[in-house]
C-alpha cells in the first residue's frame, strides 16, 4: 500500500538548513500552484543546489543586486529569474536570513491539474514531459517574475506553496554534476534526482554560446 502524501507545508525551519541538505530532502516533496482556473500539483524529482558567495555557478556570488535580492532570504521564499530572454526559472530560498543559498526546482512529476499545464505546454509529446526541465517546469506552472519573493511555506493560501509529500529514501537519491554550469562551478556535484524517475531531465554540460559576428 503506497501512503498517501502529507499536504501539510513544510516549516521554514526545514529550509533553515545549509544548502546541500536541503535540496535532496525536497526530492518528493509537493509544490502547489494556485491558478485562477485551479490548482496545479506537481511532485519534485530533480533539483540543484547553489551556495552563494561560496558558489561561482550561484547569481549571489558577485553579491547582492536588484535581481538577487531574494535569494538573501528569509528562507522558504521563490526567487524567480528570466534566463536567455525567454524563459523563466524558479528556486527556493533557504539557510539564515543574509546569505543567498536556493535551490533550482529542475524537473517534476504533475500529480494534479495535468490539464492546466498542458495547456502550458503545448510541445510536450507526453505528461512525463510537462515539467521536465527547470524552464519547462515554470511554464508548465505560469511561473514568472511576479511571484518572485512569494513565501512557499505558510499555511494561508498563496500562489505558491511547498508541501511535505513524500520524502525519498536515500538509496534512491543521485547526484552528479549540475546541468550547463561553466567554469569552476561546473564541477560541484550538487544536482540532484530521484534514481529512474522518467521526468527527470537529461544532463547536459556547459556549451559556450557562440559571440554573433
């Protein structure tokens, strides 16, 4: 018998956390999107972690900016950025207050509302697809930069809300190298996904994009 989720938000204290233990501990947890047209539920199955000034992948290591700023907390906040001048990607925000640690919500599963996103996602080929990709899962959600600083873990009905879920097993957690990060960051480890799991993203490493002539 599978055990059914837990639908209560998770406490800020559980984002309260270094960096690289909370974003595996997400794996299996429930993010929420309230929509005027309905909710949309969407199980986490692969992440990435970014560590700040501690981090030359993480947009907080030259400091703090006007685009950063929520990153710096309180943590269990949205930090939503636009990326390649078409794509919106969204973190959560977590250790103490004034560092800027987040985790990037890569892929997941929709367990609920699979008919809003794919009216989001019309190029997907399947729902296994429909959040399969930190920019995908965005868009799937109708996530952009107004919900950037939205508080995911209070228990009142915002657009955003993390929820307890399921956590999964460390036998079934991976890790390996993140996604398109350059230079010295690219090396860290600190992807992480859920073993198996068909939503998950493919990797891919760091192509420098070409200068036009």
């Amino acid at each position: 018998m599978i055990a059914t989720p837990d639908r209560t938000p998770l406490s800020r204290n559980f984002f309260d956390r270094p960096v690289l233990d909370v974003a595996p501990d997400l794996l299996g947890r429930i993010l929420v999107r309230t929509t005027p047209d309905g909710p949309i539920a969407l199980r986490l199955t692969e992440v990435e972690a970014y560590d700040g000034p501690n981090d030359p992948g993480s947009h907080a290591y030259r400091g703090r900016t006007a685009r950063n700023d929520v990153m710096f907390g309180p943590p269990g906040h949205v930090y939503v950025y636009f990326t390649y001048g078409m794509w919106f990607c969204m973190n959560l925000v977590c250790g103490p207050e004034g560092t800027a640690s987040a985790v990037l919500l890569r892929a997941g599963e929709i367990v609920e509302g699979a008919e809003l996103a794919r009216k989001r996602r019309l190029s997907a080929r399947n729902d296994k697809e429909l959040a399969k990709g930190p920019a995908r899962l965005a868009t799937a959600l109708g996530v952009d930069r107004s919900l950037d600083g939205t508080d995911a873990c209070t228990p009142d009905e915002t657009p955003l809300r993390i929820l307890t879920g399921t956590a999964v097993p460390s036998d079934q957690v991976r890790n390996g190298p993140r996604t398109g990060v350059a230079g010295d960051g690219g090396v860290h480890p600190w992807r992480f996904w859920i073993a198996n799991d068909p939503t998950v993203s493919p990797y891919r490493a760091h192509v420098p994009r070409r200068r036009r002539s």
